[in-house]
C-alpha cells in the first residue's frame, strides 16, 4: 500500500504536463484508499522496519491526504487564476504531504526525527514565496529560530535514549518498557523529549511565532498548518509518551496549569483581535493547549479526546481560514471592523460562517463537542479545581466566535462594499469538504478505543 501511495506521488511530480485539477482529484483518491487500505486493526500494519501504521497514524495519514487536496482547491484564485508560479506550487504543496505522511508512518526514531524537521522547508517556501506582505519573512524567521532551537535537545536526547536501549526502533522500545526496562526519566530528558513537540503544538508561552506565521501565510499556508503541521506536535507527544513512558508527574502538572491558564488567555487575546486571520490563530493555540492538557492527565478519555480534538480541530480551523480567504479575495480586507453586514450582501456565505463557528466553540452536532467533553471530563477526574477554568474557557470560547459571527455578518454594510458578490461551486465545495467530516465522525467515535494499542 506505501508502495502503491509513493510511486502514485512520484507519477504526480514526473508529470509536469498534468493539469491542477488532476493533481487534485489524485491527491483525494488517495485519500479513499487510505481508508479503505488503512483500516488497521488493534495491532496495525507493519509494511517495513522502518514504516508502520497503526489508528492513530492511519487518522493523520488520512487528514494529510485531505488537507492537502483541499490547499489546491483553496488556492484555484490566488494561484492558478492568478499564475502565480502555479507548477511550484502545486509540487510543493505534495512534497510536503509526502513528508508529512513518512512522518506519521515513521517507526524508526531517527526518521521520525528527520522527517519532523524537514517539513519545516516546505513551509517556510510557502510563507515566503506566496505570503502577502513584507513582514512574512520575518514571520518566517520566527518559526525557524523557535522549531529549530528546540529540536536540537530533542535530537540529542532521541540518540542518547536509542543508544541506551540499543535500537531506534519505536516498537522495539515500547515492547522493552512494557516489560519492566524502564530508563530513569528526569527532568532533563523529559524536557529534551518535548520541548519541540511542546513548541510545534505550540503550546502557550512558546507560541508567538504561530499567529505571525498564520498572518503572513497564504490561505494554503494557513490551512497546513492549522489542519496538519500543529498535528506533528500532538502526534509526536502522544507518541513519545507512549513509547517512552515518560511519567515526570510533577513537570505534567505545570504543563496542564499552563495550557489551561493559556487557554484563557488566549481566548481573552481573541476577544481583543480585529484580524480574522489572527484570531482564529489564536483560537488555535487554545485549542492545542487544551488537547495538551487532556494528553498529560494519563486518562484514556484525555488521549482519546486529544486525539479527537486533533481532527476536529484540523478540519474546523482549516475551514474557518477558507472562510476568512474567501472574504479576503471579495473585500481586499481582514479587519473585523470592515467587513460587517455580510449577511445582506451573500446570505449563503453567512450560514457557512454560522457553522463553522458554532463547530468551533464544540456546540452539537460536531465531532468537536465530543472531543472538548471527553478532555473536559478527564481534567476535571484529574483535578476537581479544573471546572473554575473549564467553564470560563467555555463561556470565553462562545463569545469569541459569537464576536467574530456577529461582526461579519450583521451591522450596516459598508460604502466600498461591492453588492454584487458571486460564489464558484468550487468555494462551495472546499467548504462543504471541510464541513463533512466534522459532521459524520461523530458517527463512528468507536474507532478511538483501539488507536492507541501500538
């Protein structure tokens, strides 16, 4: 099935002469053959000693796919419409979705590791070479100085823990610690292991860089890294968490109160925000803050609702920043202040922004609502003095997207405005792609109880 999957890639970049749309229905039929091919059972499939695939890889190798098809529907205007070095694109765009996807196949530590870091190039191009202002390089310069600094610890420490237990092999380490062999984790370690997860994610008090990145970003830039790149970080703490067993119990409680407490600062952050774009962003690192915080607690309910809050999250996000593109294309503006009275001008577009903003603050009948209840229940077992900082995020979480919806959409329309707005069915359709899965999921929540037996 690799096999299958990488020489269908490599077809994608030898032909040249392929127009987009084909590229693009290449990258979606790949995705329904993951699931069909994908469907692992409780112990996954082992295509190589080096790639192996379990539920939780085959989810995110599944959302990549996705994500990335819909970058090249996103893009049809400012790209393709635009000729603005559509080819470049277009190959970055699936290079990118190839790294991505070793990375979660990845078993051996030191590809893991690799991989990590190299999809970090694809997206600083993507910044630089198609961002919109100035500023997008040193947008660009703060993601690199903040990733690359920590993951320097990171690769020392994944050397040193390999030369210890003999193997790079993640399976084979994990299987050791199942048995009793347990390496001493102190604080250093266990800093070294996460701190460029802990970044990537980001979590709060190491998430500048994030929102200047989402600024500068182009709408494909946006959508990668809300819907997958911030997935590396939570994928990759659930993963060394797992195989390392690393039970600092102490440090997980300073996370928790972090994420928590950045939680609600974020969203007071994004009550003050007039740039879509930036707070969404913002919504973003609470969102992953709070996943972080369910994963530390060593509750099922808190991996399976981090795992959770992960898809939803990419799907909601990505399609809240197609929502903010779109506007952005119509109106040449981001400001809140400027773009209100939507609803008189394209009522279509006003129920889009009503529901993913109302998936975004976790209301019925989103997949999001599951994955907040799960990780809300998991934090308050693990502590009961939680619920004060629940319940404020929650009220936060709803004005902010009652904030962003009301000034959209509602007040008077303004003067430079132009009435005549017309919609393409492929808008419609990257929106209703991002819509569907958030929508269906929750049908099939079941399949969580099995991702996490590597």
């Amino acid at each position: 099935m690799v096999g299958l999957v990488l020489s269908m890639m490599s077809l994608m970049f030898l032909m040249n002469f392929m127009i987009w749309e084909i590229r693009f229905w290449f990258t979606m039929i790949m995705v329904f053959m993951c699931l069909k091919y994908l469907s692992v059972d409780v112990w996954g499939i082992m295509f190589s000693s080096y790639l192996c695939c379990d539920g939780m890889s085959g989810m995110l190798v599944v959302l990549t796919l996705w994500i990335s098809g819909l970058m090249l529907l996103a893009s049809n205007y400012s790209v393709k419409y635009m000729n603005n070095k559509s080819k470049g694109f277009s190959i970055l765009v699936l290079f990118l979705c190839l790294v991505v996807v070793l990375y979660f196949l990845s078993v051996n530590i030191m590809y893991f590791y690799i991989f990590f870091e190299v999809s970090l190039v694809p997206t600083l191009l993507l910044i630089i070479g198609w961002g919109y202002q100035p500023e997008r390089l040193q947008a660009g310069m703060y993601m690199m100085l903040y990733t690359i600094s920590a993951s320097l610890p990171l690769l020392v420490s994944l050397i040193m823990l390999g030369n210890f237990y003999c193997s790079f092999n993640m399976l084979l380490i994990y299987h050791l610690n199942f048995l009793g062999l347990l390496y001493s984790v102190n604080i250093l370690w266990f800093f070294g292991v996460m701190g460029a997860f802990l970044v990537k994610l980001p979590m709060f008090s190491v998430h500048l860089w994030l929102p200047k990145a989402h600024v500068e970003a182009p709408i494909a830039g946006s959508m990668i890294l809300a819907g997958v790149l911030l997935k590396l970080g939570g994928y990759g703490i659930l993963r060394m968490l797992s195989v390392f067993f690393l039970n600092e119990v102490v440090f997980s409680k300073i996370f928790i109160i972090i994420c928590l407490w950045g939680g609600v600062l974020t969203a007071i952050i994004c009550v003050g925000q007039s740039d879509i774009k930036s707070l969404i962003a913002y919504s973003s690192v609470g969102h992953m803050g709070l996943m972080l915080a369910g994963s530390l607690s060593k509750f099922m309910w808190g991996w399976e609702g981090a795992m959770l809050m992960m898809i939803s999250h990419g799907f909601c996000s990505s399609g809240l920043f197609c929502l903010a593109n779109l506007m952005y294309e119509k109106l040449k503006s981001r400001s809140l202040f400027l773009c209100g009275g939507m609803v008189n001008v394209n009522s279509v577009m006003c129920l889009w922004w009503f529901l993913f903003c109302i998936s975004n603050m976790g209301a019925p009948p989103f997949v999001n609502l599951v994955s907040e209840i799960m990780l809300f229940c998991s934090l308050y077992i693990y502590s009961s003095w939680f619920i004060i900082i629940i319940l404020v995020m929650v009220f936060l979480g709803g004005l902010y997207n009652l904030i962003i919806f009301v000034n959209t959409q509602h007040g008077e329309v303004m003067n430079f405005m132009n009435s005549g707005f017309v919609n393409v069915c492929s808008e419609y359709l990257l929106l209703l792609l991002h819509f569907y899965p958030m929508l269906f999921f929750i049908l099939n929540v079941g399949y969580l109880n099995k991702i996490f037996l590597f």
